[in-house]
C-alpha cells in the first residue's frame, strides 16, 4: 500500500484515458485536501539563509515529504514533489545567465542581463552554471529518496517569458518593433536550450515513474508545459509572426504538450493555438477577480471543438455544472476540499454526474 494515494494505478488509467481523449469509468478530476482538517499546515523546516531554504537538499526534501505527509490525493492529484521550487518560475532564464536574489521563503528575485543586443552572446546553458548545478543536485536528491512519490521537473517556462527575463518587458516591446530580427534570433537560440535542459532535466525526474510538470499531470510518455504570458501585451498579428512559430516548435519537441492559457488578456490568442496539429491540450486559467470557472464555459467548449484536451481549475461547487455542460471526453478538473471524506464525497458525485445521467 502506497503511503501517499492508495489508488494509484487507477489514478494513472484513468489520466491515460485523457491523454487519449477516453474516459475509463469517470470524468478526471484533481482534489486536494489537509488530512487534518485542524491542523492543515505542515510545519515547516526555516534556516536563517534563504537560499538554503531553497538549495539545501535535505531541508527542501525534509519540507516536502511534510508537505506530502499533510496532504491527501484524491482522484488523479498525484503525491509528486518539486526540489527546484516552482517559485523560481521561469528557471531556464538563470541557466542562460540571468541573476537571481532568493530573499525570502516567499520572495524570489531575477534580473535582465541584456542592455544592448551588439553585446549579446549566444543563449546556451554553461555547464558550470550556479543554478544549473544546483537542480541537477536537488533533482537527483529527490529522485533517489523518492519513496512513493514523484519528481516534477523545474518550470522551465517558454522562450518568450524566458527572453522577457533576460531583456526586460519594456525593451522587448520595443524590439517587436526595432529588432525582429534580434528576437527572432534569441528565441531560436531559448528553444534550443529549453529543449536540451529538458532533456537533461527529465532523465533525473523520469526515474521517479513517470513525466510531471507543476501543474501534476502525470503522463507515461515524455510530456511538457509551455506558454507565454507576455503575449498578452501584443497583438494577435505580432503574437502569430513572432511568437507562435516557436510554440510549435516545441509542439514537435516533445510528445505531449499543454499550453497554459493566463487571464482574458490571452484569449484573443486561442484559436491560433488551437489551429497547432500537435498542441495536445490547453490548460485555461481565468485569473483572480475574474469571473468563476462556470462563466468560462463557451471558451471551455471552444477548446473541447477543437479535439484539444482541457484542464481547468474550478471550485467544488462548480464540479456538478462543468460535468453537465462539458465532454468527459479530455476533460480534467482541478480543485481542493476541506478534508478526505469531503474531497471522496465529491468523488462520489463525479461517478454519479456523467453527461448521460444528468438531469
């Protein structure tokens, strides 16, 4: 009996029939819970160092197995880890060079490293590199006391966001307009590294049992997230001429793909997403003070028409609506309860609230 989920296998049938556009006998759904509802935070190792907090294996180890330890997995939620800290987002952009100040537990700080594109040197990742060495050592501290659980790999990012780091939002704007030719360039060079860290990064993870990004989706075959949020600064004709040829660059790269979709200011972009033959699916993120999931249902269908997958995160009291209005078919939910026999309640409803007994 495995320690963290007890459903294990099942868990991963049913994320397989997903995968493939089937359901095995219910729609797929993520829930979390505290296992002590009164008591829902682990305690927490601190040092006075904020990097060790983030660096040290056996202090992030020790905080994560806490954290797994806390924390129930129901449906398809999967017990799997992050040894480089989501927190560091966009990580690729420090293997490339860029500077980052972790300040607190909470507070992680990155800079630009590119003030004039004649001083720029080509994007590849130095193996001697700080950041690079420190996740290779926490990935392979977590793969090997992996007991039970998973290992995600770092979130690397999308060569837009990673190029918005290392340039800076304002100058790249302006170099939509100034210097194409640079960002086209740049992004060429990202993509390559993006890849190859990847890769890399992936054969440590891998050995856990399986590919996950931090979104925890768990996938047999190499799998990956991609996405970039500062598109939602530019215009659909600019997003397609310099943005969206790389994303289907990696679309090709890698098996599967879900492209994370952020906030309405991104919506104007979906249909070109959707038009990607190997985009796989599109996880779709309204944004806090945006309106609930439910009023985000034509977009959901929208996804669902394109014979792309959609994973969605909702409120519990949501569930039973999105399983009226939407396909099974491809469809993953994402959500949180206030303690196990909640969170398996719920469970019992999505068995029970299937397209064909609705009413």
């Amino acid at each position: 009996m495995n320690m963290y989920k007890n459903d294990m296998e099942t868990a991963r049938k049913r994320v397989e029939a997903w995968w493939n556009r089937a359901v095995l006998d219910r729609a797929v759904i993520q829930i979390k819970a505290p296992r002590d509802a009164s008591n829902p935070t682990p305690k927490l190792e601190r040092t006075d160092d904020p990097k060790a907090y983030f660096t040290d294996p056996e202090v992030v180890m020790t905080n994560l197995e806490r954290y797994l330890e806390a924390t129930y997995f129901g449906g398809e939620a999967f017990p799997v880890v992050f040894p480089v800290s989501i927190r560091m987002a966009a990580i690729l952009a420090n293997y490339l060079g860029s500077p980052m100040e972790l300040q607190d537990a909470n507070t992680v700080w990155s800079g630009h490293m590119i003030e004039k594109w004649e001083d720029h040197l080509e994007f590849k990742i130095d193996p001697q590199n700080e950041w690079w060495k420190l996740s290779r050592t926490l990935l392979e501290a977590g793969a090997k006391r992996a007991s039970g659980y998973f290992v995600g790999v770092p979130d690397l990012n999308g060569p837009t966001e990673i190029l918005c780091r290392l340039r800076g939002p304002e100058k790249l704007a302006l170099d939509l307009i100034d210097h194409p030719d640079k960002i086209m360039a740049a992004m060429k060079e990202i993509n390559r590294a993006w890849f190859g860290a990847w890769q890399e990064l992936t054969k440590i993870t891998q050995q856990t049992g399986g590919y996950f990004n931090w979104m925890g989706i768990w996938s047999d075959l190499p799998s990956a997230d991609l996405q970039s949020d500062s598109s939602c600064l530019i215009s659909s004709s600019m997003f397609n001429e310099y943005f969206l040829p790389f994303i289907e660059e990696q679309t090709n790269m890698i098996d599967r793909t879900i492209y994370h979709l952020d906030g309405p200011g991104a919506v104007r972009h979906l249909d070109a997403l959707l038009e990607l033959p190997k985009l796989t699916a599109v996880q779709w993120v309204q944004g806090s003070g945006e309106k609930p999931t439910v009023e985000w249902i034509p977009l959901i269908k929208r996804i669902q028409a394109a014979r792309k997958l959609a994973y969605i995160y909702c409120e519990k009291g949501e569930v039973k609506t999105l399983l009226k209005e939407l396909d099974p078919e491809g469809l993953m939910m994402v959500t949180t309860c206030g303690s196990p026999d909640e969170a398996d309640d719920l469970l019992k409803s999505v068995g029970h609230w299937t397209p064909e007994r609705a009413s």
